[in-house]
C-alpha cells in the first residue's frame, strides 16, 4: 500500500471513523496489557493514523511513539504530552531503541500483503521491543473471511462542510489470502456544491493462526493469546477482527 492512497485518504478519514469506538478500544488494549503487567510504559505505534489511539493511549499514562506511512495523516495528528509520532516505513523503520510492546491496530498488519512485507513487519517489532516484550495486533480472520465472504457495502456521512458517500466492493483473491477492497468515495462540498471523485484500491490480507504462529516460529516471538478484538470472545467463523498477543521469547 503506497503512501499516496493514504494522503488521500486522510482528507476524509475522521469523518469516515468519527463512528469508531476508540476509546472503548483504548481501554480493551488497557487491559490485554496490564494482563502482562504492562500498567505503564513505552509503546511504540506502528501505522498511528491521525493519533486517535495513541493520543488516548497517552492520557492513560503511556508514552506512545507511532510510526505512520501517510505525511498527511501524521500532520493531522494531535501531538500531545506522551504521544508523538513520525512518518515511516514499519518495514523498514530503525529507531535505534526499544519499547515494552509495539502494538499495531486497525488491521494495519492486513495491509501487508507480500510474505517480505510480513515477515519485515515481524522483524521490526522484534527489534524494537524489549525481551518479555508484547506485539500485540488486529487482523482480518480467514475463517470469517471465507465463511461469510466480504460483500458491498455503502457508508453515507456528513459534517458542517461535507457530504460524503463511500461505496465499498470487494474483489476475493483466494489463492492469495487477499481481499482488494475497491473505494469510490463521493464528497460534496456544502457550500459550492462541488462534488470529488476519488477511487482507490486497498488490498487486505488474512491470515489463519497457524500462519501467525509460522511468522513467530522465524521472528522471535510467541503467541500467547488469540481472541477478538475489543470482546476478547474465542475466535470462530464469526470472528471477522481477531486480535493476538505476541511475547518476544
């Protein structure tokens, strides 16, 4: 996924998410880390947005550094004591230090697509986490995936300045485990009555759980724990958002 979709994507990303449970989200991923005794610390982001999480993250007392691809979202993002982020690469980035856990949300781990960008994803949070550290993320379930299969969905939002209308389809890539989720997305200025057009493709991968335990059998890590995200429910066909809990051995 280029930088470039996301820079547009940013124009209209908190209008399309102002509906996204992010604190009731904060508080879930609270919770898988105080379970391993992490009640404060240093986390490191890896694809911050526009800091929503990490800004929350940081009011519960957290230090939180994110690591974003989009230029755009990271200039959107409010900075504030304990949250701080910077445009990157998370397969490539170096920071030159570690955190008690690297934690990547949003099924940004889905949107590495290629077993390189995996497998570089899983090396860098190893690197940047300390021994007994977590790599706690989200990702789209192939169980659920191919049991209710991803289908057209239309999302109509508004504020004081737009109208905006996101028509998702997707197209299946079985042999792949990859779903290329084709936007157009319709934004209607109030005022002048202008109305954009843009299109993109974001292509989304899904992984089984023995595809996760094969990348920490080559990357340091173990899982320690698997459920979905934000209920902490077991995982099943039903589970289209699992969550697992890394510890670098």
């Amino acid at each position: 996924m280029s930088s470039s979709v996301f820079n547009v994507y940013s124009r209209y990303y908190d209008l399309l998410y102002h509906d996204k449970d992010y604190a009731g989200e904060v508080q879930y991923l609270r919770n898988v880390l105080v379970r391993q005794g992490i009640m404060q610390g240093d986390l490191l982001e890896f694809g911050s947005g526009t800091g929503r999480h990490g800004y929350l993250l940081a009011d519960m007392g957290y230090r939180v550094h994110g690591i974003e691809l989009s230029s755009e979202m990271v200039a959107r993002a409010l900075e504030c004591p304990g949250f701080t982020c910077e445009q990157g690469d998370i397969c490539t980035v170096q920071l030159g230090r570690t955190y008690d856990a690297v934690l990547s949300l949003f099924h940004v781990i889905s949107y590495q697509t290629t077993n390189a960008d995996v497998l570089s994803v899983f090396a860098r949070a190893e690197e940047h986490v300390k021994p007994g550290g977590l790599f706690v993320f989200d990702f789209w379930y192939s169980p659920a995936v191919y049991a209710q299969r991803p289908e057209v969905r239309v999302k109509r939002l508004a504020d004081e300045h737009v109208d905006v209308t996101r028509i998702a389809e997707p197209v299946i890539h079985p042999n792949e485990n990859r779903v290329d989720v084709n936007y157009t997305i319709y934004a209607r200025d109030k005022v002048t009555g202008k109305i954009d057009v843009m299109q993109e493709t974001h292509p989304m991968r899904h992984f089984s759980l023995l595809e996760i335990d094969l990348l920490c059998g080559v990357s340091g890590f173990e899982r320690i724990g698997a459920e979905e995200f934000l209920t902490g429910k077991p995982l099943s066909e039903n589970t289209w958002g699992a969550c697992v809990i890394l510890k670098k051995k």
